[in-house]
C-alpha cells in the first residue's frame, strides 16, 4: 500500500448505540493525517467527510486555540 495515500476513512455512522467520534477526536485525526502545514480549512473538510458535516471552520478553530492540537 502506498504511504502517500491521502484516502480519509470511512465515515462511522451515528446509531442510537453509537453517537460516532467526537468533534476533538476528528479534528486531532484530521490533523494528523493531513500533516503539519494543514490549514484550519483542509481540516474543516475532512471534520466534514468523516461524521461531522455541519463543522464550521469556528469550531475547529476553538479546538485548535485550546490546544487540543499539537503546536509547532
């Protein structure tokens, strides 16, 4: 399999059982599979691709400033 693939995963889908991952979780994964010169916006889509698609930009953000990601 070729490292560079850059294929989010699948979606997990939200069940009475299964409220799917939390906004923090997607946006620390996001962040880490698109590497450190992502941009809030990059991460934003792919928050949106996998589970959460109304994610603003803001809420990322706020994830962001709270230090949930790593600094660089």
């Amino acid at each position: 399999m070729n490292a560079n693939t850059t294929t989010p995963p699948p979606a997990i889908p939200v069940t009475p059982d299964n409220h799917g991952p939390g906004l923090p979780r997607l946006v620390l994964e996001a962040r880490a599979r698109l590497g450190p010169e992502a941009t809030l916006e990059q991460v934003t889509e792919e928050v949106r691709a996998n589970g959460i698609p109304h994610a603003s930009v803001e809420q990322v953000r706020q994830l962001w400033d709270e230090g949930h990601l790593p600094v660089e």
